[in-house]
C-alpha cells in the first residue's frame, strides 16, 4: 500500500536496534510473543514509525534474525 516512504510496512525501517532476548524475555516466552509484547506495548526502543526496527537474534537459529516493529500510515 502506499509508494516509496510510506508503503506502511517494515520495509521503509533504514535501522534497527538489537534486543537481547535471551536476557529481555519473560519465562515462556516465545520469540514471537517476546516480538508482539514489545510492540504492543508501544516498547520506547521501536515505538516511533520513523524510528528504528527492532531485533533480535533467533536462539532455535542463531544466526538467524527477526526484526519487527510498527511502520503504519
């Protein structure tokens, strides 16, 4: 949706900032849900549209990296 810069999605991220998931995460805590709590808390490090994705290193693939983040309209 959208053209160049405000297509909406995490694409337009030209950053990121790395989060430690293995020392962040709560006990359970999925990668994925660990992704979606941060966002859905409005998490300071990956709340600003125009601001850094964030990231985290996969532990089941490390070497393996998930970014996440809002990037909305």
């Amino acid at each position: 949706y959208g053209n160049y810069g405000f297509t909406g999605t995490i694409a337009e991220k030209d950053s990121f900032v790395l989060i430690d998931y293995k020392k962040e995460k709560k006990e359970g805590e999925s990668e994925r849900e660990f992704c979606m709590r941060l966002t859905d808390e409005g998490d300071p490090r990956i709340e600003n549209k125009w601001g850094p994705a964030g990231c985290i290193e996969s532990v089941k693939n490390p070497g393996l990296f998930i970014f996440f983040g809002w990037a909305y309209n």
